[in-house]
C-alpha cells in the first residue's frame, strides 16, 4: 500500500530531485499531500482524481497520503501530477511497483487524463538522471535535448498505464516534423547605409563589447540592435545547455532541437520591473530577461526610460556574468552573460545635426544625467545612428549579408581566442599591455588624447579593448595600429552635455 | 506709510507688483509722483483714466493689495541697497537719454555697474540659444573685434549666442565693454550656468533690468526685454535665428525705431540661420566680420587688429576634401565617407586628423567645422 515515484521540481533554473511517497490506507477517505507544496501543487489533487476516473481507472474510498520528500524543501508546479497519480496507482494496485523502477515522471494532468508539458522540463529532467525521464509528448526534444536518447513519452494517462502494466506497448517519440522551425534571424543586408553603426555591431559581436546606440527616433536603432544576434556565433555546448535550462525554467518555447544552440535575442519593454529583468520570485526564483539572455544578446530599448533602480541591478551581473538572488529562506545563483545593447535618444526631442536641436542644456542635462554614472560607463561601444541619408536608400543593393560578417566575426573570436584564451572585452585593465599591446603611433595618439583632456582613464582602457577587437577582426597582426584606435574612438561618441566638449 | 523712503523706493515696489504691465507703470508713474501713484495703487487716493479703469477690477485690487505687503517700499529698496543696484526713474539725471527718449521708456531703471558706458559706441550683438558651432564662432569673433575696436556690445545674456558674445569680448581684453540687459531681477541669475558672466559684465560694464530684485524670469518679460536692446544700440547684429526665433523681435524692435539691423549669413539649410537668412531677404546688411559692423558705425575696420594668424596646419589631399564636405553643413562620419567618396576607415583617420588640428570639432557623432573657417 506504498509507492514512491521518482520526479523533481524548478527552483531558479536548477532542478530538484523528489521523491513522490504515496501512502493508500482504509479509514476515513480524503486526499492529503504534505511537504511543502505551494497552491498549484496542492490543487493537484482535484486534477489527479478527476484524471485517474476519467482514464477509466479506480479511485476508491480510502486514505491517501501523498508526501513530497525531502519535506523541508518548497515545492511549486503542477509537474507533479504526473508522479501523484502514478504512485497512486501502484500504492493502490493498479501499476505494478516493480514497473516504476528506474523511472522518472514529470508533468501535468488535465481532468481528461491528458498529459501536458510544464515549465522546466530539462533541468527537471537533468535531476532526475539516471532515472529515464517519461515526459509528456510536447516536452520530448526538451528532454531528449538534455539526456539524450531513453526518454520516454506519453499522450495520456491511460496510455501511461498501459505501459507500465505492459498491455501495450510504450508510445512512440513524436517526430520532428511535429515541431515548428526556427523563424530565421533578420539579415544584415536589410539594412541601408549605416556604415559606422554596421560595423559597430560587428565589433561588439567579435569582441563581446557592449554596445549603445544613440540616435534620433525612426534612425533605425532597434532594426540594427535585432540583427546582432545572428552575428554571434553558435552558444557552445556548455552555454546551450545552461541556456536550454534557463528558457525551460521560465517556460519559453524551445527551438525544435530541443536546445538552444542560436544566441539568444530578448528586447524586454522600459516598463518591466526588476525581478522581470533579473529574476526573483518569493519561492521558485524564476530566471529574469537577462538570464534569458544568457550568451545572446539583451536590447534595451529607450534606456533611458527604464527605472534607474532596474538599470542598477543590471551592474553586478554585468561584471560577474551571474546574478545572484537571494530571498529569506532561498537563494540561488542563475547564469546571466549577456551581451548588452541599449539605445537612448541623444536629448528629449530626438537630436539631429547641430542646430536641429529644440532643447537647451539643461533638459540635455537632465536627460543624459539618467542614464550616465556607472551603468553608461559599461558600454565599450557609443555609437550615433543618423536616419540614412537619400543616396544610401537609394544605392543598389544592401550591405554586407549576415553569412559574410558572422564568418569574419567567428573569425575574429576565434584568433582572439587562439591568443589570448578570451574575448577582447575580457581583458583585465592590468594585463592590457601584455595581451594587446599598441604600436607607437596608436600609444602616441592616446597619449595625445589622454593630455588633452578629452579621454578619461576608463575610456582610455576601453577603447583599447575595442581597438584590439578591430584588429582581430581586420586579421591585422600582434600589435594594435593607429588605425584601430582611431576607429575605436569613433565607435565611443560623446554625449554633448555641454558644448565645451565633454570627454569620453 | 514708512516715511522718508525716497520716491525711487515706491517706483521700485511698484515695478514688482503682481499684474502690473508696463502700461499700468508708466500711467501710474505718468500722472502721479512714485509715492501718490503707490497711494493711488491701493486705492488709498482717487484714480483717474487706465488706473481707474484697471482698479475697477477685483482680481487686480486684490493681486496689488497682496503685493504691497510682499513688497514693502523701504524694504525693497534696501535689497537694492545691499545688492548695489541703482535705481533710476526717468526725471533723474543720471537716466539713460537713450532709453528716455524711447518710445516706450521704462517707467523705471535698476542698473548695476557703469551708466557711462552707454555715452560710448554701441552694437547690439543678439542670437539664438541653440547656435551652432559656426554661430558660436560668427559671435566669438563679433564679440573680440569689437571689443579691440573699443565698440561696446549689448546682448541679453541668454545661452547660445548672447553669452558667446560676451564671453568673447570680456576675453579681448579691449577697450569695448558688455552691457547686458535682462528680463529678471538683478539678483535673479538665469541662466545659472552664466553666474560667472553675470558678475563679469557687472564689474567692467553694465547690467540693466526692468525689474526689481526677486522678480524671476518668465516668458512674457523677454520681448519686452527685447526693445531695451534694441533702443541702446546704434546697430543690431543679429548673429543666428530660427525662423521665429526671439532675436526677430529685437530686429522688429530696432527697425520700428530706424535703427539699422544687420545679420550673419547662413546656410540655407541650416535651421538655426532660418531667421538670419530672412532678415537678409528683407534687406538687412551682411555681416561677415566685426570690419562690416564697424563700417556701418563708420568706424575705420582695423582689419589686422582682431585678424589672428592661423596656427593650424592647412589640411592637405584627403583632409581637404573631407574638411570641404564638412564646411557647409554638419555631417555624420557615415555622410562624410559617403561625400567624400571614402571608406569608412580613411573618413575616421581624416577626421581624426583634423580634429587634433583644430579644423574639425564632433559631438554625438556628428562633425562640423569650428574655429574660423578655412580661406
């Protein structure tokens, strides 16, 4: 009159594993589950009953006991259906104990018996291991995507059932024709003129900088910012499967591998909150934007619009690449790489050329002060986006496509990887000499711009960075070229807060 | 009543009344003196004609009835006192003749700094708030060359142009000296970024309001502002202006009184020279450099004065052609390879090599010419 099914839970992006104790008795019938389980986990015993009866199987009059062991652990979800009636029916007798060994169940039941997918298939799955996952049919490239093969699926729980009592067969593994393909990503070569900004994405993509674009409104800022992500090379197998997880916990459609392989691309809106953006959650920890845009890229439309207090918690997973959230009795560290890419007018009413301008200093000022300070300081890239001029509209064929410049992209991550063992991005401001040391007319110029005031020490450093970036891109040799620099301080526009020139 | 307060201290309450136009003023002060027309305004003595009229409304009784005790004679008078104000009415001898003569002469004066810098040559000198860099340069090299030919300069210490102007001239170091005219009280500083400029012009010339200390600046009060300049001046310059740019009322202001107005050229496309552009439609007189203003003043141009020799090394091949892509109008680095028929890597060395030469100035990743241009 005992069972205890193998399952496991979401919490942050990692799974848990639990063991589903079900305990049938003679006494007073009801249906009790105890070991934390949150308000969607206690509903479940509606959903279990009706599914067993409607599945055509016995729900008896009697005692049962559900426990979600270990019990001091919260559990959340209604993956946990799946395991509540199946140990339910071996405690009752209508599965053979034996049948569930070395198996692992996730997943919810409608009142029809039908199994669906949950949030969080793979990390769930990947806790479960070694058990052999069975899944609901929609979570199988999910599941697969993380154990490989072994994975079993069911319809329903009838089908389930029969299975295990081997009536029948187990299902068949739906095919891949099943499952829709990836939209492709916007192409490059849709984008008129925008020579400078063109070749600012390329360098943030080969150098993994972050990037501003600063323009006015209708310049085209978002268009080129949604075309970075297909210049960033496939996510290696360690980052596709964290991501895989990431997207899995937060119940984001997964590509039809199963795993994300494609850099991700997320663009949340100026209003979203902070645990939107950096994940949080009183209990479960659900994984924020910029942990779903672990190896892609976050676009941050109209940074300036964002409430400071959010752009703030932005600054320690930039640093770090992981965000750290910690709550009163949970706390969880979930991945959080992410190229960013923001965009912001230059002043109130939009910019343009000099002269164009309706607002006066002080709105300028007031304007830009939301944005500057240490987050601004981040950005190795600050690049103006003008509204292409009639000649680029009208010149003959796009630019460059995509294919061309993710190649010399990859290209480029790859010397830089050969020589160094990072991206550009990465260097340490100490070690800057040692691993992208300048040639004399590039430490010249710098030194020039350094004694007239119009680099800071900050800029200074990261403008080298970027200038590295460009040679590993131009294929350019060990030393960084005068060249390089001075694209590089073209890619790093000031902001004109005031008309005696601001610096860097 | 505080007795003793002289007549300056009511005409300098009065000034800072609530709903008190400069039309009220003037009949006020026109028929009484300063301590009846105070009497008057409280309805403490009969009114007669506009005051009567005016008075028969209840909000303006009210609005006056709570300044006179906001502003009590006596103590705005010491506030002018202790900030060194004068206050001048036009009976006084010290009163500018200029401004007494005028057709609509303020009904009273506070000036800080020294009257007798209007007996000298003056040139209005007023422009745009958002000027562009050639703008900038047009006043800066005005402001110079008329403080070398020893030419005084009135402009209204606004951003943009007017404080270009000024900066200017203070940095001559020559015999020409700033008035400034303001829509605010003295003690007023807007904008605050010209705290420093406020206090200069001041010390080595002269600054006139309208308005008593404690009045802040608001819209209405600039066009007024507006014909001060424009009756002190002898010519008005007009440097940059939008198409109905404030500047257009100074011109409007000095050609109501047949004084000459003059304005830089501009490009057409430029919106900043909209105004200036128009005015020279209309038949305002080219300026070109501080020579043609003080040609106008038929003053002998000392051309090689105020001409510095250029430093800058000329720009040579690929520099040049980028430097004339960019003289006309501002262009972004994508604009100048496009023009210049360049790739983006030769525009951004061009450009870099110009910039450290001083040819080239950029700001939000657009690039224009400053400093004086290129002959």
């Amino acid at each position: 009159m005992l069972a205890a099914v193998r399952s496991a839970t979401v919490f942050g992006v990692e799974g848990r594993p639990v063991t589903v104790e079900v305990h049938v008795a003679t006494g007073i019938p009801s249906f009790q589950i105890v070991g934390l389980p949150d308000e969607a986990c206690r509903e479940s015993r509606d959903r279990v009953r009706a599914a067993v009866l409607s599945s055509g199987l016995q729900w008896p009059s009697c005692r049962v006991t559900v426990n979600l062991a270990p019990s001091g652990q919260r559990k959340g979800g209604s993956g946990l259906d799946l395991p509540i009636a199946v140990g339910f029916l071996a405690a009752h007798g209508q599965v053979p104990v034996e049948a569930l060994a070395g198996l692992g169940f996730v997943g919810e039941l409608g009142l029809d018996g039908s199994m669906r997918p949950v949030p969080g298939i793979a990390p769930m799955v990947a806790a479960m291991q070694p058990c052999r996952p069975v899944v609901p049919v929609p979570g199988f490239r999910e599941a697969q995507g993380v154990v490989g093969d072994g994975v079993r699926v069911a319809g329903c729980l009838r089908e389930l059932v029969d299975a295990l009592n081997v009536e029948a067969p187990w299902p068949e593994p739906p095919d891949t024709e099943l499952f829709e393909e990836e939209p492709p990503v916007p192409d490059l070569a849709d984008v008129r003129g925008q020579a400078m900004a063109r070749m600012a994405l390329e360098v943030a993509a080969a150098g993994g900088h972050h990037l501003l674009l600063v323009g006015s409104p209708g310049s085209g800022k978002t268009m080129l910012a949604m075309r970075l992500s297909g210049l960033l090379p496939p996510l290696d197998a360690a980052t596709s499967l964290a991501t895989t997880m990431v997207h899995s916990a937060a119940g984001v459609r997964l590509p039809a591998g199963g795993l994300v392989r494609r850099a991700p691309f997320r663009a949340p809106h100026h209003s979203s909150s902070m645990v939107s953006l950096v994940g949080g959650g009183s209990t479960s920890l659900r994984p924020g934007e910029i942990s779903l845009s672990h190896g892609g890229v976050l676009f941050l439309d109209e940074l300036g619009e964002f409430a400071p207090a959010v752009l703030d918690g932005l600054r320690q997973p930039l640093e770090e690449g992981v965000i750290r959230l910690a709550r009163a009795r949970v706390s969880a560290t979930l991945p959080a790489s992410f190229l960013l890419v923001a965009a912001t007018n230059p002043c109130p009413c939009g910019g343009g050329p000099p002269g164009q301008c309706d607002c006066d200093e002080g709105a300028r000022l007031r304007y830009l002060r939301r944005l500057s300070g240490p987050l601004l300081d981040r950005f190795d890239l600050r690049v103006g986006v003008t509204r292409p001029e009639v000649d680029d509209l009208l010149a003959s064929g796009g630019g460059e496509p995509t294919a061309v410049v993710a190649a010399r992209v990859a290209a480029a991550r790859q010397r830089s990887l050969e020589r160094i063992g990072m991206t550009p991005a990465a260097i340490p401001p100490g070690r800057l000499d040692d691993l992208a040391p300048l040639a004399d007319a590039a430490r010249n110029r710098l030194r020039d711009e350094l004694e007239r005031d119009r680099l800071t020490g900050r800029g200074y450093h990261r403008i080298r960075r970027v200038a590295r970036s460009i040679a590993d891109l131009r294929g350019d040799g060990e030393l960084v070229e005068d060249e390089h620099v001075v694209l590089a301080m073209q890619m790093r526009v000031s902001l004109r807060v005031s008309h005696r020139a601001s610096a860097a | 009543m505080s007795a003793g307060c002289p007549p300056e201290a009511y005409a300098a309450a009065l000034a800072g009344f609530e709903g008190m136009t400069l039309s009220r003023l003037a009949a006020l002060l026109r028929h009484h003196d300063p301590e009846q027309a105070w009497a008057v305004a409280l309805r403490q003595q009969p009114a007669t004609g506009l005051i009567a009229h005016v008075l028969a409304k209840r909000e303006v009784r009210d609005a006056w009835q709570r300044s006179a005790a906001a502003r009590r004679p006596d103590e705005v008078f010491a506030r002018c006192q202790e900030l060194a104000v004068q206050v001048l009415l036009p009976s006084s001898p010290r009163f500018p003749g200029l401004l007494a003569a005028d057709r609509q002469p303020p009904p009273v004066l506070f000036a800080k700094g020294d009257l007798s810098v209007l007996e000298g040559r003056r040139v209005a000198v007023v422009g745009t708030r958002n000027a562009t860099a050639a703008g900038r340069e047009a006043a800066r090299q005005l402001g110079a060359g008329l403080a070398t030919a020893g030419v005084h300069v009135v402009s209204g210490l606004a951003r943009g142009v007017d404080g270009v102007v000024h900066r200017a001239l203070l940095a001559a170091e020559g015999e020409g000296r700033p008035v400034g005219v303001v829509a605010c009280g003295l003690d007023v500083v807007y904008p605050r970024e010209h705290r420093d400029l406020w206090a200069a012009v001041a010390n080595c010339g002269l600054l006139l309001s309208e308005m008593p200390p404690g009045i802040g600046p608001e819209a209405f009060r600039f066009p007024l502002r507006n014909r001060i300049i424009a009756a002190l001046a002898e010519v008005v310059v007009v440097v940059e202006s939008r198409e109905r740019g404030g500047s257009l009322i100074t011109a409007a202001e000095a050609l109501d009184r047949s004084i000459p107005v003059m304005a830089v050229p501009g490009p057409p496309t430029n919106r900043a020279a909209a105004g200036t552009n128009s005015l020279l439609r209309d038949g305002a007189a080219p300026v070109l450099d501080a020579g043609d203003v003080l040609a106008s003043l038929a003053l002998e141009p000392e051309r090689a004065a105020f001409e510095m020799a250029e430093l800058r090394a000329r720009p040579r091949a690929e520099d040049h052609a980028v430097y004339e892509v960019l003289r006309h109008e501002p262009r972004t680095i994508d604009g100048v390879a496009l023009a210049a028929g360049l790739s983006l890597v030769d525009a951004a060395m061009a450009l870099a090599r110009l910039e450290q030469a001083g040819w080239v100035g950029g700001a939000d990743g657009w690039f224009e010419c400053v400093g004086s241009p290129l002959r």
